[in-house]
C-alpha cells in the first residue's frame, strides 16, 4: 500500500488515500517518490479538476523525482535518481503527489551532475520552464550586451528561477510583480528593475521601447504591454497564460519593430531538449539559489498550501516531501 492524492471523479473532492500497488501499471518503470512540488496547474487540478484533468480516477502531480526500485524496460538500474516532469502526468496519467510511481521510461531523466534529489524539484517543471525560455533567448542570439531583459510573474516558480539563470549569464532584468511586498525578495534574486503588472495592461499598442527581450507567464494583456515596449528585432518568450489565454493585440509591434514572439511548451519535449535545460539549470544554480527561492513541506499540507497557492499567497517554489519521515 502507498499514499497518494487521489480525485476519484469530478463530483469528488481529492484526498490523501491508501491505494494498493496493484493498480500502479506493471509495464513502467516503479519510483519510490521523495519529492514532488505543488505548481499553480497542479492547483488547479486538485481545486477544480476539469479541464487539466482528462480522466477519472486521478493522482495529482505533474513532477517527481525519486529512486528506481524496478523498470521492466532494463534502462534504469535500481537505485538510479530519476526526475520526471511533464507528459500529462496528474492530467492523463497518475502524477507525483504519491509515494510511489510507475512510468514510461521514456518520461524519466537521471538526476543532473551537481543536482540532488531536492534541488531537482526546487526547480521542477517551472524550472524546466525557465531554462527553456532563456536558451530559446540564448539561440535567437541576445547576450547580455545586446540589452536588458522582462520576466514578467517574477515571484512565481518560472520567473524566479528565469531570473536566477540570467543573472548567472549576466542579463541586466527587469521584473514585474503584482504585489508590492514582493519588491524586497525580487531585489535580494538581483533584479535591476522592478515594475508593477498593471502598467503593462495599460500600455499603447505600440510604447516606448524598453527591453530587447522578455520571458512572458501571463499571457492576455500583460503579453501585449511586453511586445509594445520590446525594442526592434528583439524577441519574447511567451510559456504561461496565468493572467489569461487571449492576446489582444494588433500585428504593429511585428511588422514595425520587427520583433519575435515564440511560444514555448515544456511539457512535450524531447529527450535531448530536457537534458540540455537541466544541464543549463545545474550549471548555473546553486542549493543557496533554490533555498532562497522554495520551501519544503511535507506531503499531507498539500490541501492547504493548494487554496494558498491559487490565493497567491506564497511566494517562490513549494517542494513536498513524499516520503514520512
């Protein structure tokens, strides 16, 4: 028997639950789970279950990382770390909010050089995220003399971490939050700037041109205040629609300034993609970095920090410890 957050069906409120190894998969790789992380998707699945999650019965969770007890496959040995993010896990197959797992081996990535376990889901799917974002940033060719940069949502998951990197790299970045306690933590990360959200929303459709390039988890209007102010021939990232999934906007700022917007998913990436970014991720953080942007919690606080999270009232990364010590 193993605990998991388990949502029986969509009339169903989610609970912490004693399942019986027998209806894990029998052709996956088995993980003991040591950590998961609470993200606001995961929120929103474990609030209000449709539409992240596509089927019923459901264990939460979209990351894990943990220890390999048996792959049928024979790619991981036993005892091998292994992290796993993205893929529908918590939306079509049974997620990480459990003390054990069975996957696909293809999902899975051995833990990076440098990274434990923790440090893993310090970082997690936003992190993923994040790395992403700034090697797409990397590829199109900015490098911090080329100008200074936006990460809008900073506080969150994706943008603190976007902001560690690029600092790491030596990015000039700017930051935007919506809440002004949030200045402080921004500033100690190392952000040169700090706006408020509501003045993107504002904005013209073309404005004064600002930053060379952007890494955007809002999407909607605050999207549009970033690309109006993007100086010529710079490029956004746009990887979140957390202030909403429309784009309100005109083809001004693409076919006056020139400037770029691609869009990034992290959650069906392939092999080599992931692997790089979490190269890149270990490369550039250390465990003060992620202790200065997560805080650990144990596993049965994860109905409370879900209403806290979806009230945006935390800051930074929430790792949960599966295991009961």
């Amino acid at each position: 028997m193993f605990r998991a957050l388990l949502i029986n069906s969509e009339n169903d409120g989610p609970q912490i639950s004693e399942i019986s190894e027998d209806v894990l998969r029998q052709d996956g790789v088995l993980v003991k789970v040591e950590y998961s992380t609470l993200n606001y998707k995961d929120c929103l699945a474990i609030l209000h279950g449709k539409p992240i999650i596509r089927k019923y019965p459901m264990v939460t969770g979209i990351d894990f990382c943990g220890t390999v007890l048996n792959d049928s496959s024979s790619e991981f040995k036993p005892g091998s770390e292994v992290l796993m993010t993205g893929f529908g896990m918590g939306e079509k197959f049974w997620g990480g909010h459990s003390e054990l797992a069975s996957v696909d081996a293809s999902f899975l990535l051995a833990i990076p050089n440098g990274f434990t376990m923790k440090n893993a889901m310090q970082c997690g799917t936003a992190g993923l995220t994040a790395s992403m974002a700034v090697l797409k940033l990397k590829d199109f060719g900015l490098t911090p003399d080329s100008g200074k940069i936006l990460v809008t949502g900073a506080s969150g998951g994706v943008g603190t971490i976007s902001i560690l990197i690029l600092k790491k790299l030596g990015f000039h970045v700017i930051g935007t939050t919506s809440n002004t306690k949030n200045f402080e933590f921004l500033e100690n990360l190392g952000v040169e700037e700090i706006i408020e959200t509501s003045t993107l929303n504002s904005v013209k459709i073309l404005d004064k041109q600002k930053w060379i390039g952007a890494i955007d988890s809002l999407g909607s209007k605050a999207l549009v205040g970033v690309c109006a102010c993007t100086f010529a021939g710079g490029a956004v990232v746009a990887c979140g629609n957390a202030q909403g999934i429309d784009f309100p906007t005109s083809v001004a700022p693409f076919i006056l300034r020139g400037i770029n917007l691609f869009g990034l998913d992290s959650v069906y990436q392939t092999t080599a993609n992931r692997k790089r970014a979490w190269n890149l991720l270990a490369e550039c953080l250390t465990d003060n970095d992620l202790d200065n942007i997560s805080t650990e919690h144990q596993f049965n606080d994860i109905l409370d920090l879900a209403k806290q999270l979806i009230e945006n009232k935390v800051t930074g990364r929430l790792v949960l410890r599966m295991q009961e010590s």
